[in-house]
C-alpha cells in the first residue's frame, strides 16, 4: 500500500503507533480496513505496561466512504495483568459508540 495512503487513512481512522493499516481491500460488499499492531507492542493498564497475551478477532462497520460501506477488522490483544486478562481498548472505537 501506498505510505501516503495509508498515512492519510490512519489519521482519518485515528489510529497511531502500535497500530497501522496493514492491507485495504475493495470488492462489491465494500472497502475493508485490516488494522493490525505491531509484533512485540506493549499496552497500558492502571500506569503499567504489558506483553500481548492472546488476540481477538473483531470487526466494525464504520461510516461509509462515499458509497462504499466500510468495515474496520483488527485481531484485539488482550494482556495479562493482575486483575485478570483484559482486552486492550482499540483507538478507532470510542465509549458508547
């Protein structure tokens, strides 16, 4: 993909480091955003930093981009901390959305 394109995408998304667009595709059902981390990431929780435990899958359907529905797929890290595992909150969704 285009670092431009990209680039312009992931302000738009609001997704910033660890996370990034690693693969868009386009077909009849609409433009698909395949949002991934990057390997080795840290997350915070309570102040700390932790390891990735596992992943989840998960997908969004975003507002459309022109006539296309969008659909936002990323696999969710959760990690491990002392209150038990916890599935990290992703920067595109917000509260109550």
């Amino acid at each position: 993909m285009d670092k431009e394109f990209q680039d312009f995408f992931e302000k738009l998304l609001g997704i910033a480091d660890p996370w990034y667009i690693r693969e868009v595709e386009q077909n009849e059902q609409g433009i698909h955003f395949h949002i991934d981390f990057n390997r080795g990431a840290q997350f915070p929780y309570k102040g700390e930093m932790y390891s990735v435990h596992d992943t989840v899958e998960k997908e969004w359907w975003h507002l459309n981009f022109f006539q296309y529905r969008t659909y936002l797929h990323a696999n969710v890290p959760r990690i491990n901390t002392p209150d038990g595992i916890i599935q990290v909150q992703v920067p595109w969704v917000h509260e109550g959305s």
